[in-house]
C-alpha cells in the first residue's frame, strides 16, 4: 500500500463526511431535513431550559445547541446522533456557575473538550470503562432526582436561589407558603399534557398486526410528530397564553422567561480571566476553582456519548477514538461562541432516529434552525413561562430515574446494589462529583478484593499409581495484595499433609510480581526445611520468569499434569516422620508461640511426644 492511499484511509476515517457525502441523493436530502426540522422543533424549549436550569441566561442555551450539530456533521460517524446541552451537563456547569459567573461555564467547556482530546490521542477511552454500570445507575438516577428537585421552584413560582438537593428541599419547604397557584397549575397542567403527549407515540389508526393504507400512514405520522414536538407545542402555547394578557395590557399571570438577547454569539476566545466581586481572577486561579471538573465533567460526557453511539451503532463497530475525538471538537470550538459543556443527547438522538434522518447532515438543518431562532424569535422566547420550562424539565428527567434495575441487581449481584445505593446517596448529600468517585472507589474496592483474597481450591489426587499428593488451586493472579494470603493457605495444606508432595496448579494465574515472588521462595524454604516437596503446575512462562528472577533453590514447576504424575512417581516420597518435624521445627525461632505451634502439630505424630517435646523446650 502506497504512503498516498494510507493518508486518504486515514483522512477519511477522520473525515466521515468525505464518504458519505460521495453517496448523498436527493433521498437522504428529504429525509435529513424532516428529521432535522424535528429535532429543532425539540432542541429549542430544551436549550432554553437547559440554560436556566445550568445558572445561564436563555440564549446561552441556544449558544450551545448549533455548533454540535455542524461539527458532528463533519466528525462524526453515528448518523443519529446529536449534540448540544443536556440535563447533566447542565447540572454540572450550575455547580461551577453558582456565585460566580458565566465565564467559568465557557472555560469549563473549553477546558472539557481539550481534555477529551488528550484522552482521544492518549487512547484512554478505556477510563470510562470503570465507571460500571451500577455506578451509572445510582449517578444518572441521583441527577435525574436533583435536577427534578431544582425545577420545584419554577414549578410553585417561587424566587429562591439554592445549591445542591438538600439545598433546595430545604429553601422549597421554608417558602412553600409563598406558592403562586396559577404557576402551580400551569406547571403540574403542562406536566400532565408532556406524559398525555408522551404516550401519543404509541398510538396507531390502523389495527394492531395490520398494514396501514396510505391516508393512514400520513395521520400515524401527524400523531407522531405531535408527540415527538410535544415540548415546542407545550412551550408556544404557553407563551401564547402569557402574551395575550401583555397584549391587553394586564400582568401576566407567570413568572416570565424575560428578556432574550437576540442575534448570534460572538465569536471570542475562551476566557483567560474573569472578573468577581470587583476582583480581576486568574486564569490559574479559575482552574482552581473549577477543580476535579475539569476531569469528571468531560469524562461523564464521554461516558454519555459512547452509550448512545452504542444504542444507535445498529450492530456496527464503534470507533471510540473518532467519537472521543468529535466530542472534543465540538466543546472547543463551541466554548469560542459563548457555549456551556456539552454532549450526545439521547431523547434529541431517539427523536433523530424516528424521524428517519439518513446522514449526519441531519443535524446542519438542526444547526441551522437554532441560528434562524436566534436571529428572528428571540422576542418572542421571553414570554415563555418559567413554569412551562420547568415542565419541560422534569418530564424528561423523571423517565431518567432507573427504580426498575433495582429488583434484579438485588437477585444476581447485592454488591451491586451497595455499589448504586452509595452512589446515590452520596450524589444527593454530598454532589454528583463526589457521589460519582466514591462510587468509581466502591467499585474498584470490589474489583480489587479478589487480588488480595483469593479463592484457593485445596484438593487430594493420585498417580495413575496411586500415589497421593495434594493440589493447590489459587483462583487469581499472583501479585502482592494476595501474597501472605495465599502462602498461609499453602502452608496450611502442607502442614494438614506432612506425608504428601503438595502441587500449587497455576492455570489460573497470569501474572505474578516481584513481592509474590519473595513470598513463594520464602514458601519453597519452609516446604525445604521439613524436607515436603513442593511442585508447580500449569505455570506460564512469564509467571516462570519472575520468580525463576527471585528464587535462589530449587524450583520445580512442570507444564501438563502428565509430566508432573510421572515425576511425583519417580521421586516418591521417604521420609521419617519424626526427623522431618524436628527438622522443620528447628527452622523456627523458639519464641513461646512457636513452640506451642509445634508441640501441637508433633502431638500428632505417632511416636514419642514426651521425648520430642523435652527435645524442643
């Protein structure tokens, strides 16, 4: 293959679009834009609430939901997906926001995605592969709770700041008294019509197991696309409501949006420095204040992402590198238009997909309608009730709230369920990033615990000949946490079976270190002094060259059961008893413990114990 064709493959594989635009029709065309109208349509009312519920102004949500859908256009390699501001994402931006101000939500952007292109060079997609699926659950359900508790205010009318849930249930409840009722039933009324609109999707003309006739087809898809723009209808209606009791000169019943900054965003570098409470910070300094953020934040979009790219892949390979990569060009080059972190969208990415959209060019006419709302209908936005967001809000978060994983975690794995519930609670008590790392620690606690402790199989075999000897079987790799562990239990098996070779099978383990290796000589000098052989089986070569690194005596490993029966039976073993335990007795220190130990274990011997132990003490 010649160096010009590698570097068009790999221009290519960077450049998704070079190959399906070679393909596009006019086809893919009308289906891309349906499907990009559609979800412009949803993309909207959630931007706009996604700000709000972030700490930002409304147009900053909308700041946020154009770039994603032009970079993944050209990046990106799943066609469904769509990028732009989440519920999580917002939450997390709130967090860094809260008695700042908003350039830390556009450096925290900036900052996210060039921390997602270190992970895409380094090719270390695989650290959110420890973050496992429990951990997931309890994290998404705790945000999904939060973000619903958050929107609590907007729902009553009430003027409350707050941070964190306890925060927030605490602050509702004090000010529960000062509920605005016409809020209140707008708020739960909307709520009621999202779920009525919600299930609408499910609902056909034509009778089940049947084919639908053409008129048929047309008003399943009108029933559909009702369903599926549910929070624009919700959203325009209630605006509708809010505007005509402006128009008539009266007070609006609502908390109002208020005022949206019309026009597009300027196109400015991520700030350097900010200023807060009259003081110039740093740019070192808003690192600081950003702290492990600028870590979870992006790895939790990249954790977001790739499950979607899973779901929507259809069967495919996924190039987590490429995805990685996209992800990473979209928070960059959005943090230079004014953008909060964002990510994959999976409500938006569903949408897209039942819209039938074709290419990723889907998502230029998503692009391209969030531009157009912002150039000609900002107006219109800041009459949008705030009880109306806050609907649109909770209704898709509660769907979020995984309850129903409960029941079989409890059956198959109740470590599991430990590992969510922590998680949890703590992301509720204590904030989602500290939630989500003692939840990553519980579950590497877990993993870790069968390194330092082991299963060992301890069972007794004969030779062909009948010869016996004993077989030793660790149920994991070699390294130090499990080292005394496992040397205890051998040496338990041997002194059980003083008259028998004893075999450690090493099938299962595929690594060894330096301090296992130090604890198995020091074994093999204990087996030697009470002249006990001990054998190695089924040992891998590199594990053989580890210790064989170590060990100064003679160490006799064999790799077939065959090879280690014929020379069992060739050495068969001869020795006196009694010799053999005084021996092996003299290589302990005579401490009172030791000699207890070993009057105990000669008790056993049949022969003279009065003579042996006067020997001893």
């Amino acid at each position: 293959m010649t160096r010009s064709s590698t570097l068009r493959k790999i221009i290519q594989k960077r450049l998704p679009i070079l190959k399906w635009s070679r393909e596009y029709t006019t086809k893919h065309l009308i289906s891309d834009v349906i499907a990009g109208f559609t979800v412009g349509l949803t993309v909207m009312p959630q931007a706009l609430a996604y700000a709000t519920l972030g700490g930002l102004e409304p147009q900053y949500g909308l700041y946020s939901s154009f770039v994603g859908c032009f970079v993944y256009a050209i990046f990106g390699s799943i066609k469904d997906i769509t990028i732009g501001p989440t519920a999580l994402m917002a939450l997390m931006t709130y967090q860094q926001v809260v008695d700042r101000n908003f350039d830390y939500a556009f450096l925290l952007c900036f900052l996210s995605g060039v921390v997602q292109i270190i992970m895409a060079v380094l090719h270390l997609g695989v650290l959110v592969d420890f973050i496992s699926i429990p951990v997931t659950v309890g994290f998404t359900s705790a945000t999904s709770v939060i973000i619903g508790a958050s929107q609590l205010k907007s729902l009553l009318g009430l003027k409350i700041k707050a941070n964190g849930f306890l925060d927030t249930m605490s602050k509702v409840l004090q000010n529960i008294h000062q509920t605005r009722t016409n809020d209140c039933v707008l708020g739960i009324t909307c709520i009621v019509f999202l779920m009525a609109l919600r299930r609408m999707k499910d609902f056909t003309v034509n009778k089940k197991n049947t084919k639908p006739s053409k008129n048929q087809r047309v008003i399943n898809y009108g029933i559909w696309l009702v369903s599926t723009s549910r929070n624009a209808i919700i959203v325009i209606t209630c605006s509708a409501i809010a505007y005509y009791y402006t128009s008539i000169g009266e007070e609006s019943p609502f908390l109002l949006t208020g005022s949206v900054k019309s026009g597009l965003p300027e196109f400015k570098l991520p700030p350097t420095q900010t200023v807060l409470n009259n003081r110039t910070v740093t740019f070192g300094e808003m690192v600081s204040d950003l702290g492990s953020s600028i870590v979870l934040v992006p790895i939790i979009a990249v954790l977001g992402n790739v499950a979607i790219a899973k779901a929507f892949a259809s069967g495919s390979t996924i190039d987590a590198t490429q995805e990685l990569f996209t992800l990473s060009m979209c928070n960059i080059i959005g943090s230079f238009f004014s953008s909060m972190p964002i990510t994959g969208s999976f409500s938006r990415s569903a949408v897209n997909h039942a819209s039938g959209v074709q290419t990723p060019a889907g998502g230029i006419v998503t692009g391209i309608m969030v531009l157009l709302a912002l150039s000609f209908l900002t107006p219109s936005f800041a009459y949008i009730p705030k009880a109306s967001l806050g609907a649109v809000i909770i209704s898709a978060v509660i769907f979020m709230i995984e309850y129903e994983v409960v029941k079989p975690m409890w059956k198959s794995s109740k470590k599991d369920l430990l590992c969510t519930c922590a998680t949890f609670i703590a992301c509720l008590l204590i904030g989602v990033e500290y939630g989500i790392l003692l939840g990553v620690g519980i579950n590497i606690v877990f993993l870790l615990y069968p390194s330092a402790r082991p299963t060992i199989y301890v069972e007794k075999m004969k030779t062909p000949n009948g010869i016996e000897y004993v077989t030793i079987t660790p149920g994991n790799s070699l390294y130090f946490p499990a080292v005394d562990f496992i040397k205890t239990s051998v040496a338990k098996a041997g002194v059980s079976s003083k008259h028998l070779a004893v075999v450690i099978d090493c099938r299962f383990i595929l690594g060894a270190d330096f301090t296992a290796a130090k604890g198995i000589s020091a074994l093999i000098n204990e087996f030697c002094l009470r002249q006990q052989p001990l054998y190695f089986s089924n040992t891998r070569s590199e594990v053989v060259s580890v210790f064989e690194g170590v060990m100064q005596q003679d160490f006799k490993y064999f790799s077939t059961k065959e090879e280690l029966e014929k020379y069992i039976e060739d050495n068969p073993l001869e020795i006196d008893e009694t010799e053999n335990l005084l021996s092996y007795t003299e290589g302990y220190l005579d401490t009172p413990s030791n000699c207890h130990r070993r009057n105990v274990e000669l008790k056993e011997v049949n022969c003279e114990s009065e003579c042996v132990n006067n020997r001893i003490i």
